[in-house]
C-alpha cells in the first residue's frame, strides 16, 4: 500500500465507491487516528486509480489490481488476527481503549479500501470476491458479523461544493498536537518535505478543506502505522 499520488496528476479527488457503518471516536486522540486512517485509505484509493488510468490492457490491469488487493487483504487478516488476539472482538464503544477503537476503525476501512480497487478494475476481473467471502474465508470471520457495503451514489461519489472535508476538532488541541508531534518525531509520519506537522494539525481543525488545496503526504508506509497502533509506542 505504499502507492505515492501525484497531486498534478490528480484534478478531482475521487471518493469512495462504498461506505461501511465505522464505530464512533469518543475523544480528540480517537478523532485524529479516525481522521488519519480515513485519509490514509482515501489517499491510497486515489494513487492507485491515477496509476491504473495508465493501463489500458486486461492483463496489466489484472495484474496490478491482483498484487494491490493481495497486499491489502493480508494487512485486513493481520489486523483480525490481532484484533482476536487482544480480545477486540466486539464493536468498541466509548469505554473502550484506544487500541480497540482503531484496530476495528482499521479493519473496516481495510475492507472498504479492498472493494473499492476491486470496483475500479470490475470490468477486468473475472472472479471478484464477495463481502461474504471476504468474510468467511479470508478474515475467517462468522457470518453474523458481515457489515453491508452501501454503494455511493455518482452524486456521493465526486466532491462537489466548496465544504468537501471536515475534520473540525473542537475537543483538546494540545493532546492532538501532542500525538500528531510524537509521531512525526518517533516514526517519520510525515513526508517533512512536504507537509510539515503544524500542517497536519491545520487540516485536522480546519472547518472546510477544499479538492486538492492541501498536501497531506506521509512518510510511513501503512503497515508501520498498524505497527505503531499495535504495539501502543504512542498510544500508550
């Protein structure tokens, strides 16, 4: 997943194909890991659809959206693995850690980010996977916890307006910067080169953040963010 966008290559910022019901963040901390792992899956989502606008033959489409779902159904299984290790099997509420909150938060937008490339390259593929054989098979998950995939609608599916993101932190500011610095400082989140953590923290409390105005770039590939959030470096 460490797909790198070129911002001039990109005019419009694609939104998702499908929406899944997330659990709710509880508190400023849960709110920044919420907003990360959103843009983090968005930004993928994107770099990817930029790179396969390139390909116009099956088999490279084939083979790209392969090795690109491959890779995000083993972070899915790893992330359930730990979720199951840890006891996280049922939906976080607000008494719940933090760990909890954002190994499920990660989950489903893992699963999120896993149909919508598998939804770019549908025309291709001869054999897509099923949410329920996602679940069964390869996350080894029960049934009864299968979340319907809601498609967007083409309305929902291209920003439109001048408010198109929101992150409007209003809870404790200092604790967010807190986090946001610990991270820069212990595990390079950040591309520094392009944007800085003041910048991050802009974007976070910003109430409107317009298409392509912003250049969020980070500098830790997405395992080693699930890498910080199971091993509790910062959350701790």
């Amino acid at each position: 997943m460490a797909y790198k966008a070129n911002t001039k290559e990109l005019s419009t910022l694609k939104n998702h194909c499908f929406a899944i019901d997330f659990p709710t963040y509880s508190d400023a901390v849960s709110k920044f890991y919420n907003a990360v792992i959103s843009l983090e899956t968005l930004r993928v989502y994107n770099a990817f659809n930029a790179k396969m606008q390139k390909y116009s033959k099956k088999v490279d489409i084939v083979y790209h959206t392969t090795i690109a779902l491959k890779n995000i159904k083993a972070l899915t299984v790893n992330t359930v693995k730990e979720i199951k290790e840890r006891g996280f099997e049922e939906v976080p509420t607000e008494q719940s850690t933090l760990s909890h909150f954002v190994l499920q938060l990660l989950r489903q937008h893992l699963t999120i980010l896993f149909f919508d490339i598998q939804e770019l390259s549908k025309d291709s593929i001869d054999s897509p996977t099923s949410i329920e054989d996602f679940y069964l098979l390869d996350l080894n998950l029960p049934k009864a916890l299968i979340q319907e995939l809601k498609p967007l609608t083409p309305a929902d599916i291209d920003f439109k307006g001048q408010e198109v993101l929101n992150f409007g932190f209003k809870d404790d500011f200092e604790k967010l910067k807190s986090v946001v610095n610990q991270l820069c400082h212990q595990v390079e989140f950040l591309n520094e080169d392009v944007t800085s953590a003041d910048e991050l923290l802009k974007v976070l409390i910003s109430k409107s953040i317009l298409p392509n105005s912003v250049k969020i770039q980070i500098g830790c590939e997405t395992k080693n963010f699930r890498y910080i959030v199971i091993n509790q470096t910062i959350l701790s």
